[in-house]
C-alpha cells in the first residue's frame, strides 16, 4: 500500500494551490490579463484541435485570445444537444455519464470525476473532470477560501492555522450524491476537520438540534438556509458559536447579511460556483464585491444580443469560458445570472475584476402585475428581505400565482401573535414602489410548512 489517496490528493491540492496563491496575492491587473491570455490560447488550440464540436464551428480554424468576444455562444440546449462532440476525450460519452448518473455507471474510466448541475430551471448537465482538472478546481477553491479565512485565522495563518484550529465545518445544502457539491465534499474530506453535512431540506428544527449538538466553527450552505438558522440564533433556538459563515448556490439577501451579523458578530463570505467551471468568485476581506479568479475562468457579462456590456453595467447574462478544464471544453458557455462586474481596484489589494450585483437567475423573476396591468419583474429576494428583517417570522414561503400576484405562508414565532397583517405591509413597502399593485399580495400565517425545494435541495422561487 501506498499513500492513501486521499493524502496524496491533498498534497497535490496544496502543492498546486501554492503556486496560485502566491499568484493571486501579488499578480498585478496586466499580469493576471496576461495569465489568462495564455490560458486562453492554450485551451482554444487544444478545443479546435481536439473538439469535433469547435473544430466544425470554426472551421477548422484556431482563434487567438483576441476573438474571443466574437465567438459563437454554447448554450445550454447546444452543449446537450452535441454532448460527445463536445467533449474531447474519446472515452467518455453521453450514454455512460446517464448511467452513472442513474446510478449504474461500473465501466466508467475512473480517470474521470463527473459532477451535476442544479437543474432547479430544466434538466441538469454533467460536467467531466479529470482527476488534474479536478484538483486545479480543488485548487482554487482552498485558495479562495485562504484568502477569505485570514481575517478569522490571521494572516499568517492559512492553511497552517487551518489544520492547527481543526476546523468543524457544518455545511447546509445538498445530499445529492451527484451534485457538485456533494462531490466536492466528499474530495475534501480528508479527517484533518470533523463534518456535519445536513440538507437544506430537513425541517428547521431538525437541523438546529443537529447544529447545537455538532457546534462547528465554520457553518455554511445556501442563503436560503443560513437565513433561517441566523434567524434562529437570534431567537436563542441555535446555540453555536460559528467563526466563519459562508454562502454559496443562490442569491444573497443584503437582510441575510444583517441577520448573520446581528447573531454571531461576523461579515458573511459569499462564493459564486457552478458545476461547470467550479468556483468562479470569491467575497474578500473588503466585503466590497466577489473577485473573478481570472486566472481559471473568463467571465463576460452580456446584453441580449449577445454584446460584452463595460464594468460596471447589469447583463442579461454571462458567459463562461472554463480555462482549466480540457475534457469538456466550454468556451463562452451560456448562463442566465444577472450581474455586474467592476475592474476598479479593491480596497483589499487583489488586483481580480469583481462582480458588484449578483441578483440570480433570469428564469427565477416572479411575474407581477400593476393595477394597470403591467408585468413588473421582481426578483425574489426583493420581497424575502422585508421578511427576513421581521423577528416574529420563523419561516416563510413565497409562490406566484396565475393572476400574477403573490401568497405568502407564514410560520410566526409565538402562538397567539399573528404578524401576517404587518408581513403584507412590509412586503407592498418594497413592491408597491416598483408599481405593483397592493392586491397582488397575500400573505397568510400556518403552524408549519415544508419550503419547496428542488432536486439539488435548492430553494424552489417564485
Ligand atoms: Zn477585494
């Protein structure tokens, strides 16, 4: 017996991580352009080469970095649709990444780490890595999370302070075993930090109790359930003393953030990933907005029709190009996210682009109706905010309507009190401004309720 494989993993994490670190830490704005220039070529010389998909699409013809931004979009339905095309591998194909996804995949090369998408909006896509692909992506991740934890561990500190504080990390999000994150977890488990990973679709209680008999340091999961928890803390329910609260999957509300704050004493730390490139941002110590990680990921905000929109202005959506994964190229691959990113430099000296509004996805806009009848698009969050500020509120759920309005259910705190009257007032104080009209909502209170919840345990909106 060799190494066991999950240390020999782990030193090749560090051992990569290292390089990017010392990278991202002192790489001025042109250096990480030209890093990311480089990566560019390299990945779009192996695509036209290796990719029937791109190697048709541009004619055989192999495009510099510079004609990235007039490259024909993947979308979604594309990457679907022209799967083992698309992939440059001749080992894998759709057919054996089903069965695995079903469960049934034994002749699957284990070379090979695949990891599923949400799905919460149509059907979920499997993203291949290999195993150095996949430890580049662990990669960036133990350095994004580095580069957050200096402010709870000390500068020094690091990954040193990391092992020597031994860490017990609560995660709340997903059982999926299919799911990235499921993945991700199970690569990172390593017995160096005590985990508790509880999905975000346990009844509240039942992850309260479990958290106040595990009592981690570190808690982390989707907004949608750090919410409540942070709610719960405040009520005295949730009895633990956590030192870094992380989010990650969905949109954060700006009263998540202060409900975070006001339980705990801590500055949340937001993180933007997707199965198909991993992380892609990171909150930094400034708190002032997600940096890119550049260096493995070109990001590209766009309008409708496709135009790279300047810093600073809100897209229809973005458009991914993955610059460390080979085995399934994704070269401006499409996603709904409505953000907007800045190149101005941050007060915290990473010289990475941010993303300043991360407002989610297109398809999640809740379809509302002015007394005029109007459509009004609002995003969810804009109408949880009011809610989660309201301490009376232990859980609520949001569903559209056909006649364009809103139900509410409500779960109040103490019986006896039914806070339903002042959430519908709070709720019109943020709609009724955008034009919505005050019939559109309804809110009403219940003893309990089960949030709907999709496939990967993420909250289901709208
Ligand atoms: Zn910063």
């Amino acid at each position: 017996m060799g190494l066991p494989l999950f240390l020999y993993n782990l030193i090749r994490v560090l051992a990569m991580r290292s390089k990017r670190l010392g990278a991202a830490r002192r790489a001025s704005r042109s250096e990480i352009l030209a890093l990311q220039k480089k990566r560019l070529l390299h990945l779009l010389e192996h695509a036209a080469r290796f990719s029937p998909f791109y190697r048709r699409r541009w004619a055989g013809n192999v495009p510099g970095p510079e004609d990235l931004s007039s490259l024909e979009p993947v979308s979604k339905t594309q990457l679907i649709d022209h799967y083992n095309e698309v992939l440059a591998v001749k080992d894998l194909d759709l057919a054996s990444v089903r069965r695995w996804m079903a469960g049934t995949a034994v002749n699957l090369p284990n070379r090979y780490v695949l990891a599923a998408t949400s799905g919460t909006t149509g059907q979920p896509v499997v993203i291949p890595y290999n195993r150095r692909e996949w430890r580049e992506g662990m990669a960036y991740i133990v350095r994004s999370s580095e580069l957050t934890m200096e402010e709870v561990w000390g500068r020094r500190g690091g990954l040193v302070s990391l092992i020597r504080e031994r860490p017990r990390v609560a995660g709340i999000s997903t059982l999926n075993p299919i799911h990235v994150s499921a993945q991700l977890t199970r690569s990172f488990r390593t017995g160096l930090v005590a985990n508790l990973l509880l999905s975000a679709a346990e009844p509240l209680e039942q992850q309260i109790d479990r958290l106040n008999r595990f009592q981690p340091t570190v808690l982390g999961g989707y907004p949608s359930a750090i919410g409540p928890l942070s709610r719960a803390a405040l009520d005295g329910a949730l009895k633990i003393q956590p030192r870094l609260i992380v989010t990650g999957g969905e949109t954060v509300s700006g009263a998540v953030r202060r409900n975070v704050s006001r339980a705990w004493g801590l500055n949340l730390f937001d993180f933007y990933g997707l199965a198909e490139t991993l992380i892609i941002a990171g909150e930094c110590l400034a708190h002032q907005g997600l940096h890119i990680y550049e260096d493995a990921v070109v990001l590209e905000v766009v309008d409708e029709k496709g135009r790279v929109l300047p810093s600073g202005e809100p897209g229809d959506k973005v458009l991914l190009t993955n610059l460390f994964n080979r085995t399934l190229p994704l070269i401006r691959y499409e996603v709904s996210d409505i953000l907007a990113v800045s190149h101005d430099p941050c007060p915290c000296g990473l010289c990475f682009s941010r993303i300043m509004s991360l407002e989610g996805r297109r398809e999640e806009l809740l379809e509302l109706r002015s007394p005029d009848g109007q459509t009004v698009m609002v995003h969810p969050f804009v109408v949880e905010s009011p809610l989660e500020e309201m301490p009376q509120i232990r859980q609520f759920q949001i569903s559209g309507d056909s006649r364009g309005g809103l139900l509410i259910v409500i779960v109040p705190y103490e019986q006896g009190s039914d806070p339903a009257d002042r959430a519908k007032q709070a709720v019109d104080s943020v709609l009724v401004p955008l034009g919505v009209g005050r019939d559109a909502v309804q809110v009403q209170s219940a003893a309990s309720i089960k949030s709907r919840r999709g496939p990967t345990d993420k909250i289901m909106r709208g």
